[in-house]
C-alpha cells in the first residue's frame, strides 16, 4: 500500500473526511446536569452539547436570526437565549420567541441526537470497541471523574505528526528527560486492533518521589504516593487512540481525552478535556495541580518532536524526494499499526470518491 503523502492536497482533503467521520463530541460529564449546555471546541464552538432532562443533543450555537454565536462559555438554563437579539430557543432547538416579530417564524436551530459510548457522545455510530475488555484495571472507565476544564492548541505541523509522535515510546528518553523519572518507555505493552491502539506503560524503575525537588515529575511522583498510600497501580499512563484521531490518556486518577484536528497540511488543532477522580480531587489537589504542570511540560516537549519531522518530511517532499520509515522494534510498533490502517482507510476513500 503506498504511504500517504503529507503535502498533497487531494489527499489532505481524504485526511479531513476521515477525521470529521469520527463523529466525537464531548464527554457528557461536561454537561452532567439537566439544562447544561456545553459549547464544543471540537467543533469551533459552532455546536453545543445539550443535557435536555437526561437526553443529549448535538445542537446548534449560531442563532437563525442573523447568525450570532449564541454560547461563548458553558451555560444552563430551561432556555437558550441569544444575547444580540435575545430570540429565545427551547433546549430541543424549537424557536420560542422573536422579540418584535408579529408571530414567532419558523426557525429552529438544527439539533440531533447523539450516541453513547462509555459515556463519550458521537453524533454518529461510535467505534465499535468495548472498552471494559481492555486488561487494565478499569483504568479506562469515567466512574467517579468529574469534568475539570478543556482547551486547544493551534499547531504549525500536520496533524499526522501529532499521532506519530503519541504512537511511539522511541522519542521518549531522548525528548522528555522529566517523564522518564516517572515512566519507563521500556516498559510497554501494545494492544493493536483493527481500530484501536492501546499502549500501557509502566513506572520508571528509579522513581525518586521528592516533594522538594526541583523536578516537576519528582514532585508529582510524591503526591501520588501520599494519594495512593505508598501503593502504585499497574500502569503509569495509558494511551489509547481510536482511529484516526480521538485519544484517551490514563493517569492514575486522572483521564484526558483529546481529538487532533487537521486544519490544512501545515497547521492541527488539538483539543483536549480533562476529567479529575472527584474524591481525589476534594482530598489532594495538590496532585492534580502538578499533573497539569507536568503535562504541559510534556506536550510542549512533543510540540519540538513533531516540528522537526513536520520540517523534515516538509523540505523532502517539496524537493520531490521521498524516504521510507523505519521501524524500531516493539517502541514503534503503534505508529507502525496506524500507519498501515491510514494508508488503507485514505486508499479506500479515494477508491469510493471515484465511483
Ligand atoms: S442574531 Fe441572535 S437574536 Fe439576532
Ligand atoms: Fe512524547
């Protein structure tokens, strides 16, 4: 099967298609009481995610008076009222009043129903994978989390890079000298299927748990041990993707998901939600205030990786030369495992765009 090329911009439109097919939305715990409305970043705040009584809805943000975004932060609420104009919308999207207008016109907000999947909702089929089968403790499961927050980054790298770098533990050692003190990229184990990729990594062998330390992971490998009380779980992190383009990361009592966005061959966006262990959260936030600073330590740390191969393959391919990857053993065999699913998945989409 032939690689995809990065920078061609027929196939960048197949590499769109595919990652919008997903159909994510949000976790509902980000909108865990009735008449929460949730503005979406996966979407560009175009859509809401709406608890209507227990029912989610995927439904419209841009009012159908003169098409104003209506939510800028999550609200709740019996109603949805646009600020410029205030016209009125009931949760389902039914217009309810028109301020001035001799009668109401018709004109509701597009809405639909969504899907369940572990609590994740998609406004088409979800992936077809059950999550409770995966050997892992239950570190998969959002029982007991609570929404904490949500955000993006705009990246100048194509979207691919981001995945690559995420699939692979090779970069680890020489890229995140910080992470290694918490994890051991050696110590790794790969489940790989057909739309899946889950990769279980344990802890670093010379944990130094130091509250003082000058080391972020140091400090939060401490944190853990007075959260947990001196008992490590299996796994340090957990990382899954969904092909192609929606991640769950595990912590110990902490998930994110994310979902990498292609914007066009040189730009991504990644949003990202974060969920806390509630109980957890109320005992030790000291802990979850450290993952954060860590994390994003990390994801800056990833930010340099995927530039130097975004700038590589970037010059190669517009001189019009071509090189093939190379594998290391078991570090990369994720990204090896998503590489072939991608060639396939954006062949089969050409294949069906010219029927
Ligand atoms: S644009 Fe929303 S009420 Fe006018
Ligand atoms: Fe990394």
């Amino acid at each position: 099967m032939p690689f995809p090329p990065y920078h061609d911009p027929e196939v960048f439109l197949r590499e769109q298609a595919l990652c919008r097919n997903l159909g994510y939305l949000a976790h509902q715990l980000s909108a865990p009481a009735p008449g929460d409305c949730f503005p979406l970043d996966a979407r560009d705040y175009a859509q809401l995610l709406v608890n209507d009584a227990g029912t989610y809805r995927r439904v419209s943000n841009i009012c159908r008076h003169r098409q104003a975004r209506i939510l800028t932060e999550p609200a709740n609420g019996k109603k949805l009222i646009c600020p410029l104009h205030r016209w009125s919308y009931a949760l389902d999207g039914t217009l309810l009043k028109a301020p001035q207008f001799d009668s109401c016109p018709d004109r509701s907000l597009e809405a639909a129903e969504t899907t369940d999947w572990h609590g994740l909702r998609f406004d088409r089929e979800p992936p077809e994978f059950d999550l409770e089968s995966v050997d892992c403790d239950g570190r998969l499961s959002f029982t007991g989390m609570r929404y904490h927050s949500s955000s993006h980054t705009d990246y100048a790298f194509h979207w691919r890079h981001f995945l690559e770098i995420y699939l692979e533990n090779y970069h680890v050692t020489p890229m995140h000298p910080g992470l290694t003190r918490f994890i051991d990229p050696n110590a790794l184990e790969w489940e790989l299927h057909p739309t899946c990729s889950i990769q279980k990594v344990g802890f670093s062998r010379k944990l130094k748990p130091d509250a003082g330390s000058r080391e972020i992971y140091d400090r939060l490998a401490a944190a853990l041990m007075k959260l947990s009380g001196g008992e490590l779980p299996r796994y340090a992190t957990l990382w899954t993707l969904f092909y192609p383009n929606l991640m769950i990361e595990s912590y110990p009592y902490i998930r994110v998901i994310s979902t990498v966005w292609p914007i066009t061959p040189n730009r991504c966006r990644n949003s990202v939600e974060i969920f806390f262990d509630q109980s957890a959260h109320e005992t030790h936030p000291e802990y979850f205030e450290l993952f954060e600073e860590a994390y994003f330590e990390t994801a800056a740390e990833d930010e340099a990786a995927c530039q130097m191969l975004h700038e590589g393959r970037r010059t190669l391919e517009t001189s019009g030369g071509f090189d093939d990857t190379l594998y290391a053993p078991l570090l990369e065999d994720g990204v090896r495992a998503f590489n072939e699913y991608l060639s396939e998945a954006l062949n089969t989409r050409r294949e069906q765009g010219n029927k």
